[in-house]
C-alpha cells in the first residue's frame, strides 16, 4: 500500500515516466502530484497498477508547497 510522501513513478498515462509523490490513498486509487503539473491543492487520481515505487519518501517539509516539492522531486530525480 502506499503511504504519504512516497515517490513513485508513473508507468501509463500522460504523464508516464513522470516522477510524483504521493498525496493520499484510498482502496481502488493513489492521489498523486508533482508540485507543476499537478499542485497539492489538484492532486491526479491513478490505478496503483499505473505506479511503481523508486523506494524513497520525502517528508511533510517537503510537501508544504508546490515549490519546495518541485525542489524534492528534482533532486531525486537527480540521484535515480
């Protein structure tokens, strides 16, 4: 199950490749966003089975403003 502040990939969809973190989840669906695209305050529905972890988390810090996470994000995409 995913939990919030989980990086994952998306693996269908427009933004496949993309890397977004995620908002909160449900059962049947993961919110995700990536701080450009989708800001915190409109989060993307996805499948889970359209996601895959990169295995890192960031932290609440980070998801206090689209900026700061844009920021997060690109620094791991960095390291991947």
């Amino acid at each position: 199950m995913y939990q919030r502040g989980q990086v994952v990939k998306s693996l269908a969809g427009r933004d496949k490749g993309y890397l977004l973190t995620v908002v909160s989840a449900d059962e049947t669906n993961v919110f995700v966003c990536d701080g450009k695209e989708r800001p915190l305050n409109n989060p993307k529905r996805k499948n889970p089975r359209h996601i895959e972890s990169v295995g890192m988390c960031i932290s609440d810090n980070q998801m206090a403003s689209d900026r700061a996470l844009r920021k997060a994000l690109a620094a791991i995409k960095a390291v991947i």
